[in-house]
C-alpha cells in the first residue's frame, strides 16, 4: 500500500543537524532509564516508520530476527472507541 500525498501538500523532513541536536537534547536527560527508552522509541520511530501509538505495542518477537523495516511485523493494535 503507497500513500498518495495530496497535492499542494508538503511533507517535512528533519535535516541530520537537527537530529543531531534532536538526541544530544534526550542524551541530557539525567534518569538514565528515561534516556535510554526516549532514546530506543525515538530511533525505532525513525528507522522504521512506526507511529508513535505503535512503539509500546512492540514485543520481541515482532521482530522476527531481523532489524529490517520489511520484517517488522507489528500486529496488535489500540483502537479509541
């Protein structure tokens, strides 16, 4: 399935200065269990295209192995009533 983004429409990107400075701002967090998850979620956010809804949704073997955004299966999902 593609997405088709609707004309007139722009899609932002991030440029690679920004994400630097992006994670050098979790790697300022001083709870090191919350900098290491912020850290984890956000790079799997980027890597894989995943929502943010998505993220806690994850288990191990979503992973099936491999760290290739084509093999990662995420299979449960949270509706809002």
């Amino acid at each position: 399935m593609t997405y088709q983004v609707p004309e007139g429409d722009k899609i932002m990107y991030l440029s690679d200065d920004e994400l630097r400075r992006f994670f050098k701002a979790i790697d300022q967090v001083e709870n090191e269990f919350r900098r290491l998850r912020d850290r984890a979620m956000f790079r799997l956010i980027l890597a894989f295209g995943l929502r943010v809804s998505e993220v806690p949704l994850l288990r191990v073997e979503d992973f099936n192995g491999s760290i290739s955004p084509a093999q990662l299966r995420v299979t449960r999902v949270k509706l809002k009533p």
